[in-house]
C-alpha cells in the first residue's frame, strides 16, 4: 500500500518549492498554499468577517494518523488539516494564525450550531440527518466503512457479515456506530477510535470499525499490530461542516475545493499527509445542494 516512489517526488518537490519561494509558512503547510493578499469579499459574509479578522477556528481529530493527529508542536497534521489551511489561505489567513479545536465524532454539530468553530473538517460525512442541524461543503474525499483487527486476522473476519453477535468497537455519534448496528448487537463504544485499539489488543472487541482510511492510519502507526480488512461496505463522503443556512460561506468553500482540485493543491495537500501510505485518489466532485 506504500508509496515511497510518489513520496519521494513530492518531498523533492517540496524541497523545490520552498528554495525557490523561501516561504517560511511551509514549514507548517506541507501543501504550501499561497495566502491570498488582503482578498476583498462582500461586506456582511463569513468569509469578510472571517479575513478581516485574520484569523479563524477548525474544529479537527487530534488523535487520527493522516487525518488530524496533534504533532510533536501541539498543532494537527494530516489531510484534513491541509484542507483546512487551503480554505484559511483564500480568506488570507497563514497557517499559524488558524486556532485548531479538537472535536471528536459526537460533538461536531454542537461546535458548529453554537459557534465554537467557525468549520469542521473531520472524517466528517455529509448525511441528511446532519443536514438538518448544519451545511456541508464538499465532499473533498470519499471513504467507507471498513473493519480493522489484529495482524493475521485470528478470527478470519472478512466482512461485516461475520460479526454477528461479536464484540465490536466504534466511537459514538459517528456513522460508523449507525452502521455496524444492522450487523451486531455487541458494539462498545468510545469517544475516538485510537481507543478502540487496547479493547482489540486484548481481544475484549474482534474488531474496529470506522471508515478504511482512518483504520489505515491506525494500523500503519501500529505497524505489525493490525491490518485491515479493505472490504469497505458504505460510502462515507466527507464533507466541510459550516453553520446552516450560510450559503455564500458554503459556496466559497465549495469554489475553494473546486479550485484546488485543478490547481494541483488538493493532491500536493494528500500527497504530503495522506499520501504517505494511500494512494491518491481522484477527487470526488462537489455537490452543491
Ligand atoms: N465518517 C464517519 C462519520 O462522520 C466516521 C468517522 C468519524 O467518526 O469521524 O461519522
């Protein structure tokens, strides 16, 4: 599943981008996108609010590898968090002066409705029940559901279809919790899936579950300890969560997504998170509901 070659041509050109530009903001961004130059945007919207105040809140996972994972500097890296600072960038905000705000699967709406954050970028799928507290832009991925157990797959689990009446671990409020109930009665639940991993380690739960690339970076920074079972059995597209009803905010995310899509940041962004151990995926298009 490993990538090194495509690794490898991007850390050159990386390496490339940051002698010719001496941006010291890549340091931080991976991706590197330019911050827009004081952008002009109508007055009364998020996005002049957003810019004038040179700064904005995402709410994020700390605790997902590739993702969002809290690094050694106390700030998230991952895929998500490259999303979020390509949003940041065209409202002209540099990559430090965004605040991250962990949010895990249960508490996401609630931070959006009372304006904890001002989006959500999280493993976060679009789904009309969410729909009815708050808007989706994007989705800028697609994932699915997936099982994740220990190496050499001791149970000889190949599908949700072999869990019925087995323990189970999932985080609750996710979609992955909605879903595995149709296969097994016996799911323990936790606020974020790295605390899925001892239950499986001691073989409490014969499996984890939530979307595949999520247990991807689960099992690849536990590497020998698990592997997952790559038989994905839903559609998870992730999608930007905003306040509803903010239709300019969420049209501007949407061209946003759209523009990186063709100017080559949104693959840089997988490239340098993601990337490292999935291969890159064609973006899914936008869906501007
Ligand atoms: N994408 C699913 C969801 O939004 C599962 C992953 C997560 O909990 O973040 O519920």
């Amino acid at each position: 599943m490993r990538l090194k070659k495509g690794l490898l041509i991007s850390a050159i050109g990386l390496v490339g981008a940051l002698a010719l530009s001496g941006c010291t903001d890549s340091a931080t961004s991976p991706s590197a996108a330019p911050v827009a130059e004081a952008p002009t945007f109508e007055a009364g919207t998020t996005m002049a609010a957003l810019s004038e105040a040179g700064t904005m809140t995402i709410g994020t996972k700390f605790d997902q590898p590739l993702f969002g994972l809290l690094g050694p500097d106390d700030k998230p890296v991952g895929f998500d968090v490259e999303i979020g600072k390509l949003i940041a960038a065209k409202l002209g905000i540099k990559a430090d002066d965004i605040k991250w705000k962990e949010t895990v699967s249960a508490n996401r709406e609630l931070f959006i409705e009372n304006g904890e954050v001002d989006i959500v970028i999280a493993t976060y799928t679009i789904n009309d029940v969410r729909k009815e507290k708050i808007d989706f832009a994007g989705p800028y991925y697609e994932a699915g559901q997936d099982l994740l157990v220990l190496a050499g797959n001791p149970d000889k689990i190949t599908g949700p279809e072999d869990l019925t009446g087995k323990p189970v671990c999932t985080v609750s409020g996710s979609t992955s919790e909605k879903n595995i109930a149709e296969y097994t009665d016996n799911v323990i639940t936790t606020d974020a899936y790295s605390k899925c991993l001892a239950p499986l380690r001691s073989g409490e739960v014969v499996a984890v579950t939530t979307d595949n690339v999520i247990l991807a970076g689960l099992a690849d920074q536990n590497a020998g300890e698990f592997e997952v079972i790559s038989n994905p059995f839903t559609q998870e597209p992730y999608g930007i969560g905003l306040k509803k009803g903010d239709d300019a905010f969420r049209a501007f995310i949407n061209d946003t997504l759209e523009e990186s899509y063709t100017d080559g940041s949104w693959a840089a962004a997988w490239e340098a998170t993601a990337g490292k151990v999935l291969k890159t995926p064609t973006p899914p298009a936008v869906d501007r509901y």
